[in-house]
C-alpha cells in the first residue's frame, strides 16, 4: 500500500487557477509555470510591439509649501489659567 502511495505522488502535477492578464479568462496552469495569458491570447499578445519607454521607479509629485501672507501668529501668556489638576485622579 505503501509503494502504491509513492507511485502516485510520482505521477502528480500540482495545478494552479489563473486569470488571464489579457482577457480576463480564469484557466488552469502547472504550478510554478511562468505564464500569464491563457493558450487563446497568448499569440495575440505576441504580437504586440515592445514598450518604448523602460519602466521607471514612480515619483510622488512635491508641490511647493504654502506661504501665508499677512498673518501673524501670537502666543499669549495669561497667568490666571495655569495647568493645574482640577482636583480629579491622574
């Protein structure tokens, strides 16, 4: 029984569900196949001309600060209300 359990293993292919990165398709490829479109696309996507430009790393876009004109910015300093406990529990 044993030797009938390893002889399986053997013979075994592990399968994965893909969608196609074409049309859309959910198929069935070997596990660990490198391939993205289904048998139905992929000489369509063949025959696709290369990209122009190389992929580049994305760049956040950085805009300038505001500046605010005209505006003043004032710390007052009033003694009659320091940061005193108000007689509850920390």
């Amino acid at each position: 029984m044993r030797s009938d359990h390893e002889c399986k293993k053997e013979n075994e292919v592990g399968v994965e569900l893909k969608y196609c990165e074409h049309c859309g398709s959910l198929w069935v490829r070997e596990r660990g196949a490198g391939t993205v479109y289904c048998d139905k696309c992929q000489p369509k996507v063949a025959d696709l001309p290369a990209p122009k430009v190389k992929p580049r790393r994305p760049i956040l876009p950085v805009h300038p600060h505001t500046a605010v004109e005209d505006h003043e910015f004032e710390i007052g300093v009033d003694d009659s209300k320091d940061f005193e406990a108000a007689g509850g529990v920390a």
